[in-house]
C-alpha cells in the first residue's frame, strides 16, 4: 500500500465509545471495506448542504485484523470543524465520506520485527495503538515499549486496554509520562517527556529497537526524537508523524 489516494467511499458511524474527556472513539463501516496496515490514516470529508466543504485526517486505531471496522479515535478541540461534528452532531447510523487507506512510510507489520518502541503524545497513540493491537491479534511476543505522554492519568488513551496488554506477559509494556499530575505506577513518570525519561525508555527494552515510531504534535515529536537520538539511539530508525502546528 502506498501514499495514492484511493476513492471516497462512505462510511457508517456503527459505534461510539467515549475514552476521555476530550476523546470519543467512533468506529466506522466502510463500503466497500478496505484492507490497511497498522499505522495508516483515512482522510475524512463532510458537505454541508450548501456545498461547503472539511476535510481532516485520521489515524486508524483498529488493527488491521479487523479491516471491516475503522475505529478513529478524536479529539475535541477549540474551532474544530470536523471534531465539532464527531462530538455534538454524529450519531450512530449517520453516514460520513472516507478516503484511504494513506501512508507508507509510518506503518509497521510483525514481519518487520523488533524491538519496537512506540511514543505517542495525546491523539498521536491511535496509529500506535492499532500496531499494539496488530501485534497482539498476532500473537507476536517481539518485546514492545509504549511510551504514553498525557496530562494526567485520566487522559491517557486507551489506558484500560493497554493495562490489559501489559498484563499478557508477552513483552509488551507501556510507560506514562504526565504533564499534569504525579505517576500512580512504579516506572511511570511525572513529568513532561524529556531527554531523562527517553533514555529510560531505551533502556527498559532488551536491545536497541529496530523500529521506532513517535507520533504526537510538532513541539512533542521534535522533543521527544531529540531525546532518543540523545540517548544513543540511531536518528534513521526512527519514523514521525505530526499533527497540529
């Protein structure tokens, strides 16, 4: 798959799932249904009835092993067009336009192997969270770090599941990092993400990772790969995506 852009198709709005108080997971139905890879986005585009037209893009959360759901994880934010939507209009059965899947240069697969370390600030976790997800539907013990960046621990995206995966015992495990309150856990932090808390990341994983994929807005993704490659980790293994400005 590459970075072509496919045909708008529509998509149904099956189901909505508040994750935090700002993100709502809204799995969508395409059709026809599309295969993905982990790490891909959609790009989704609303006409009101006057012809005006938004457009915005999305990771896709879901792993591909489920290619005929679309769960998009979005936030709410301050003069959103298409957020605003999602959260006070959309409702289930409601119908919406999406394009892809996107992207060839963030995405990863088991068969590209590891270690892996994983970084995502906010939304930013949705594509990485389909790669945990992807890993976990495969049955794949190759040793994997999640590294979460949120205000506090109510805001952490996906907490519960990603609770769940790190208890399987299979060499996932995830890390938090917050801005805004104290850590709750041994080895989470709390603190902004810096070049300390990167380090330690590297660390807690069995070799340097073969994969790295930091995903977040700018400010956090330049902060947080300048702390990688500062703890000793190679710039070329490691793959961004950003959002925002």
């Amino acid at each position: 798959m590459n970075d072509a852009p496919s045909a708008w198709r529509t998509a149904t709005i099956e189901k909505i799932v508040p994750q935090t108080s700002r993100v709502s997971s809204f799995f969508l139905a395409p059709e026809p249904p599309f295969a993905f890879r982990a790490g891909q986005h959609v790009d989704v585009r609303l006409t009101a009835a006057d012809g005006y037209q938004a457009r915005r893009s999305y990771s896709i959360a879901s792993a591909p092993e489920n290619n005929r759901s679309v769960e998009l994880a979005i936030e709410e934010l301050e003069e959103g067009e298409v957020s605003a939507f999602f959260h006070e209009v959309a409702a289930v059965g409601d119908a919406v336009e999406i394009r892809g899947p996107i992207g060839g240069h963030f995405v990863w697969s088991v068969e590209d192997g590891g270690p892996l370390l994983l970084v995502g600030a906010g939304s930013g976790v949705a594509p990485l969270m389909a790669m945990a997800r992807h890993r976990a539907a495969r049955g794949s013990r190759i040793p994997t770090l999640l590294l979460v960046a949120a205000r506090t621990w109510d805001d952490v995206l996906f907490r519960e599941e990603l609770l769940e995966l790190e208890a399987r015992g299979d060499g996932f495990a995830f890390v938090v990092a917050l801005s805004r309150g104290a850590a709750s856990r041994a080895g989470d932090h709390g603190r902004r993400v810096d070049a300390a808390i990167a380090a330690d990341a590297l660390s807690r994983l069995p070799a340097s990772p073969l994969r790295t994929f930091v995903c977040g807005s700018n400010a956090f993704v330049e902060t947080a790969s300048a702390g990688l490659v500062a703890g000793g980790l190679a710039a070329s293994v490691i793959r961004t995506e950003r959002y925002g400005g």
